[in-house]
C-alpha cells in the first residue's frame, strides 16, 4: 500500500478518484506585504525533512491575557512553506487542518481522506482518521500536514501523524503544547531591516506616508501584528508613519497609566483600527461586526453567518436592519480582518488574541446581547442538508467557542436550538467520540439549570444515549436509556408512544452491549405494545420485531429468531415492497439466523437474494453489499463441504 491512496473502505479506492498531487483544507492566503523574513524566520525546509515534525512557536514568555507577543506570524510563515512546496510539486499531498479542537482534527482528516479518494464517508470519523494515520505512515507519496494553533495536545491523543515521507507543521502560542520529540522552532519578532521593509512595500502608494517608517518600526518593537495594523491605518488615512507614532506613543502612556508599564504595541494599535472602523462606517455597524466576531472561532468564520438576519438586526442597533457587506470590507481595509474567497461560502478569519481583547473591551450588557444574536445568526446560517466538510465544521467550531465564553447564557428560557443543531452535526459527520462529549455537556448542564423532566434535558440525555451506542460504547449508553424510560414513564404513562420507543431503543442498547435475555425481557414487552398502538403492519412495529429477532439470534434462540424474521419479511413484502431498504435488513438478519442456526442452504439461498438486491440497490460497492458478499461467501463453504 506505499503508494495507494488512503482506502476509504475494504474495496479499496473507488474508479474516478481526483488525480495527484491533492490538497485539502484552506491554506490563509499571505497578508498583504507579505515578505520572505529572510533575517528571522526559520529555514523550514532544512528544519523540517521528510519523516519530521516541527513546531513553530513564539520567542516571548507567556503574559497576561490577550498575549500580543504571541502573536508572531507562525500561521503566516507555515502557509507560506505549504505554498511554496505544492508551487514547486514537492509534495503530493498537502493537509491544512485547524487544531484548535479534537472534533476539528477528526474533521480534517475525514474529509481529507474524502479528498483524496473521491469517496463518502462510510464509517465513524475517528475509524477514518486511523485509517488516514496507518496510510500516511505507509505510503511513499511525499505529504504535508500543517496543524495550525495547536492549543491543547489532548486533541491529538492517537492523532499525530507520522511516516517517513512525510512532514508535520505545528504552530502553538504555548511550546508546552508541543510533542514530545518535535522540533521546536521559536519565531520572534521582526528584525528592523525587515520592518522598514514591510512598512515600505505596504505603503508604496504613496511614498511620503515613509516618512519616519524606521523610527514607527522601533516603537512598534518590530511586531508583525502591530506593523500591520499601524500600515493598514496609515494607507487609508492622511498619516505618516512620524505622525502614526506620535499618536502611538501618547495612546500608549494613557493606557500605562500611573503603572508605567508599557503595553505590547499590538495592544495599542488595534484601539486605532477599530476607531478607523467607525470612521470609515458611521453608525457603527463595524464595530458591531466585530462584537459578533469576537464570540466565534476566530480561525474561521463561514461569512453567511455575518451575514445572516440576526447579525443584520444586530448592527441596526434596533433599527432598520443592515447589511454587513460594508462593515466587513471596513475591517478588511483596517487589518482587523481577513476573508478568504476560494472557500464557499467565504471564510472570515480574526486573531484569537484580537478577540480576547475586543470581549474585555466590550460594555457591559454588550456581550450578552451579542451572544443572543450570533447564535441565532449560526442557527439561521446553517445549511440543511450538509454537503461536504465546509461550512459544518466551521459552524460548529464557533458554537463550541460560543459556548465556552458565554457559560449558562445559552440556557436562559431552555436550551438554544443552536446548541442541538450543533449535535445534530457532530452526529451526522460520525464525529463520534466529540458528539459523546457535546451531548453530555448539554445534558449535565439541562439538568442543574432546568431540573431532570425538562423536555430539554430529556432530549439531551436521549442522544447522549444514542451518541455513546454510536461510539460503541453500550455500556455506558444502558444508564442512560434506562433514565430516560423511567423519566418519560413518570411524565407521559406506560403505554405512550414515545415511552415504547424508548424501550425499544433500550432493547437495542442490551443487544450491543452483549446481553440479550436482559434485552429480550424489554423487547417482548415493548413489541406488543407498538402492534397495540401503531399497528401490526406498522414501521415502527416492523422495526421492533426485528430489534427482538435479533436479541433471540445473540441468546442462541435460533428457532424464535426464525420464525420472527419470516415473519416480519412477509409483512415487510406486502408493506414496503421487496427492494425497500428496510426488508433487505430483514432478509439479512433471517440469513444471518439460519446460518447460526446449522441451515447453511436456507442461509446461501437468502445471502444470495441480499447480495443481489443490494447492488440493485445501493450498488456493487456499497459497504453493505460488500457485507453481505462476504456473508454469502462464508455460507457457501459448509454448503461444499
């Protein structure tokens, strides 16, 4: 498999994959006046050979929140090495992942497994992802994957990427996130030379605006976020560069105040492009804007949320609403801002530590009110269906962001339909281990501020226990099922439609947890119960039986089995017709009982209707088809022999 493409099921890579080299994710476009650092940036390329990893990290000791000097162009230099090695074809596959979460990375590496075979994802993100690993560290295609603003190394516990043709980027404001055995790159400040020539390449417009350039480089301590900001608001004013840090140095001392200590340039410049901002867009509507970007993840904003009609109500200040195209070109011009176009929809990216900033600088009432309206702004920005890894992962990105600033805010008057929205995500992208986390975090949380019989926190806890059965954790799934039908059987009665459901889902979790008479107990009482209520021939109904067929298959009950399946099969036929996916499942689950049962000829003539109807079906490659291949093979042997 050393130079295959990462399969994406046992069928290996499906015909029509996109052609090599391949690349996935988005690589953040070089400022503008970008230069080379050939004085302080690090040689990567010697840094970093085929086999390592590096980390690209800050020179500066850690300091109080928002960390300025943290902020040293990491994120830029990796993208400029990434550029650099696919223009020149020095690698085949290239990977920019945001590290910023553990559901960011499993993301990354399904859809970037996506990517490079041209096929759907077919099981659990994190079964994906260990496949991508085991490839990676096989293959003789050269790759590059860039891990940008690691921030926690639990997020890539089983996750580092390795392989001898392979290269790992990591940029961390913390070196103590760093792994064990990387490289460890700092990256400072600018030197002079380097900042005259920033300052001078991004004010060429108009040369006289120079004027003082060296002395501004100085007081800005060569800083590559504060050379930014200052030249973005010096282009697009009547300033200097000897004007800008006269200001510069009276700003300064008004915020030392009677302390004396100097803040970080950064710390001062952007309060200058933020007034900028509201100079440029009166009404404020900018810097509204950036209240709503302040509580997202700064690493990538899908723009529909920005523009959504409760950010729009927002920047109206109660108004009429508005559009936040202007306010986003503003911020733009002022450099407190970028978008990336090549991505649809659009991305907005914002400085983490900006963020940290613009939330402490907020008045009070402010942020709350922000919160409110940005999580309805993701829940209106969210598209139904998904398609593809963009924008789901970032939407859920900023809802994970939003919902470590604003605590219990969320929670005023129930839970917010973000919230579930965001869950409903993780689940769809089989982002199974992340999902257990969200959904218990919502259920713990439902429950102390809105009591166990809240519809809320019933919900929450039912796909808690639907999250750990799809992670493969049963066991930890019963618990919850059971809480949940004794808490629907308090509220609602015995013989409530929802209270049987629940039993049955409980009966389901017994099976996979390998204890079937415990779940046969549930299932025979709830199968009666939805013929009862629902009817013989109902789905629902249809379903239960076969949830009860398949605890008698696990107990060794192969004649109760039987006939249940038979059965169901029969009323499936007449209900759903023979190719309905539900009757093949049907079929499947009778093959699979007679073939435990010793009747290995019942048992091929079934698999063999399977097969054949779920290629009509699903087709030749579908991984259920190839399931029931492999059963039928296994069936036909004891037939020869």
């Amino acid at each position: 498999m050393s130079s295959a493409v990462p399969p994406a099921s046992p069928a290996g890579v499906a015909p029509g994959r996109p052609p090599w080299p391949i690349r996935f994710g988005t690589v953040p476009a070089l400022a503008d006046g970008f230069i080379a650092r050939l004085e302080t940036a690090p040689d990567l390329m010697a840094a970093l050979p085929p086999g390592a990893t590096a980390a690209l990290v800050p020179d500066r000791a850690a300091s109080d929140a928002p960390d300025w000097l943290r902020s040293s162009g990491k994120t830029q230099l990796a993208a400029a090495f990434a550029e650099s090695l696919w223009q020149s074809r020095g690698v085949d596959l290239l990977v920019w992942i945001e590290a910023t979460s553990r559901a960011s990375v499993l993301s990354g590496y399904a859809a970037a497994t996506a990517a490079a075979t041209g096929r759907d994802q077919a099981s659990s993100s994190e079964s994906v992802a260990a496949q991508f690993l085991s490839w990676l560290g096989e293959t003789s295609r050269s790759w590059l994957v860039i891990l940008d603003d690691l921030a926690d190394p639990a997020n890539l516990d089983g996750l580092w990427p390795a392989g001898p043709a392979g290269r790992v980027l990591v940029t961390c404001a913390d070196p103590a996130a760093v792994p064990r055995g990387a490289r460890v790159v700092p990256v400072g400040p600018f030197s002079l030379r380097e900042a005259s020539s920033y300052l001078s390449g991004r004010l060429s417009a108009d040369p006289d605006k120079r004027h003082g350039a060296i002395e501004l480089g100085q007081d800005l301590e060569l800083e590559p976020v504060a050379l930014a900001q200052a030249s973005a608001v010096i282009a697009n004013t009547p300033m200097t560069c000897r004007e800008y840090q006269a200001h510069l140095v009276n700003r300064r001392e008004h915020l030392a105040g009677s302390s004396r200590e100097r803040p970080p340039a950064a710390a001062v410049t952007w309060t200058f492009s933020f007034e900028r901002a509201g100079q440029l867009a009166p009404g404020g509507s900018a810097q509204s804007l950036l209240a709503l970007a302040a509580l997202l993840d700064g690493h990538g904003i899908p723009q529909t949320v920005l523009a959504a009609p409760a950010a729009g109500n927002f920047l109206a200040g109660g108004g009429v609403p508005v559009s936040s195209e202007r306010a986003v070109a503003v911020l733009e011009q002022v450099g407190l801002l970028t978008v990336e176009p090549v991505t649809a929809p659009p991305t907005a990216r914002i400085s983490p530590v900006l963020q940290a900033a613009l939330r402490a600088a907020m008045p009070e009432g402010m942020r709350d009110q922000a919160a409110r309206s940005v999580a309805d702004a993701l829940l209106q920005a969210w598209p139904d269906p998904e398609l593809g890894d963009w924008p789901g992962s970032g939407l859920r990105s900023c809802v994970a962001n939003l919902r470590r600033i604003t605590g219990d805010l969320l929670w005023e008057g129930g839970c917010h339909p973000v919230l579930v929205r965001a869950g409903d995500s993780l689940d769809r992208a089989r982002l199974t281990g992340p999902a257990v986390d969200h959904w218990r975090d919502l259920a713990t949380t439902s429950g102390r501020l809105l009591g166990g019989e809240h519809p809320d926190t019933l919900l929450a806890g039912q796909r808690l226990a639907d999250a750990y059965l799809a992670a493969g954790r049963a066991d930890d799934a019963i618990p919850w099922f059971q809480w949940i039908v004794e808490g629907l059987t308090h509220k609602l009665g015995p013989d409530d439609r929802d209270v049987i459901e629940a039993r049955r889902r409980l009966g389901h979790a017994l099976v996979a947890a390998l204890q079937p008479p415990a779940a046969i107990t549930v299932l025979e009482r709830a199968v009666p119960q939805f013929e009862q209520v629902c009817g013989s021939g109902h789905a629902d109904t249809l379903g239960a039986r076969d949830e009860l067929a398949a605890a008698y298959l696990a107990a060794g009950q192969y004649s109760d089995a039987i006939a249940l399946y038979r059965r169901t099969l029969a009323d499936r036929e007449r209900a759903q017709g023979t190719r309905h996916p539900e009757t093949i499942t049907t079929r499947h689950g009778l093959a699979d009982s007679y073939m435990a049962s010793g009747r290995a000829k019942d048992a091929v003539g079934a698999y063999k209707r399977v097969v054949a109807d779920r290629e009509r079906v699903l087709g030749p490659d579908h991984l259920d088809t190839l399931t029931a291949r492999n059963n039928l093979g296994a069936a036909v042997l004891p037939v020869f022999w």
